[in-house]
C-alpha cells in the first residue's frame, strides 16, 4: 500500500481553485436555469434526459440508473414534476405500479427553450475564456480522470 501523504502548498492551492470554480460555475448555472426557465438543476437533467429518448419516454428505473440517482431520489423528483404538469407516469397495467414517465407537452416545451438558454450561458462562463490549447488539456484529463475511476468498478 502507498503511504499517504499531505499535498503541497501549490496542489492545494489547485485543487482549491478548482472546488471553487466548480461550486461558482454550478451555481450560476443552476441560477439562470431557475431565473430564466423556471426549472431546477435536477427538473433540468430529468427533463433533458427523457427528452433525448426516442418518444420522450423510458421506465423509472432506467431514467434512475442515466441520472445515477437513487430510485427513491426519482420518484420524490418525478412527483414535484408531476404536480407541475412537466412529465406524466404511466401505470403497469398487470400490477398498477407507476413504472414508466414521459414528457408532456409543458415539460418538451420547457426543455426545448431551456437546453439553448443553458448552452448560451455554459458556453458564456465556460468556453468563452478557454483556448484549445486549454479545452485539450481539460478534455484529456477528465477522460483519464473518469476512465481511472470507472475502472475500479468495473473488475
């Protein structure tokens, strides 16, 4: 086993640097999902995920397994959208268990404006400021940081 040490002043600088862009940049961005589309980060990723199935439909377990969330954190999600008139679930017919959802008309129109809005403004406080030498760098090394980590589960 390696033995764990302490990082250096400048590697905790970095990383500090790096856990406040990522608060700061997720922040805004839920921000203006919510001022300028009404919506919530997590309405968003719900609503943006349905959107991309063929139909606008999938079963609750499989909308839970894309987000990665727990299947109780969807269905207590899928009832504030719900209530909203944003998706509708559909029932098993053999047992009434409320298994599939899809989008309704409210929720594909809200999704249509808000994934343009919230390209703009990733785009306005992301890419902007970023040279292709810098969105290279950016790119590799969170694939090499996924790839790392995704391994360990995968054996």
């Amino acid at each position: 086993m390696v033995e764990p040490r302490s990082l250096e002043p400048a590697e905790w600088a970095l990383w500090n640097s790096w856990m406040q862009a990522q608060r700061l940049l997720a922040r805004e961005l839920d921000r203006d999902l919510q001022r300028e589309y009404g919506i919530s980060k997590a309405e968003f990723s719900v609503l943006v995920t349905l959107h991309r199935t063929a139909g606008g439909r999938m079963r609750v377990g499989e909308l839970a397994e894309s987000l990665d969330w727990e299947k109780s954190r969807v269905a207590h999600q899928l009832t504030r959208m719900e209530n909203r008139e944003l998706v509708e679930r559909t029932d098993n017919e053999l047992n009434g268990r409320r298994v599939g959802v899809g989008l309704t008309t409210k929720g594909r129109e809200a999704v249509e404006q808000a994934i343009l809005g919230h390209a703009g403004n990733i785009r306005r406080y992301f890419f902007e400021t970023l040279t292709p030498e810098q969105a290279a760098a950016i790119e590799a090394w969170s694939r090499q940081t996924v790839d790392r980590i995704e391994a360990r589960y995968r054996d």
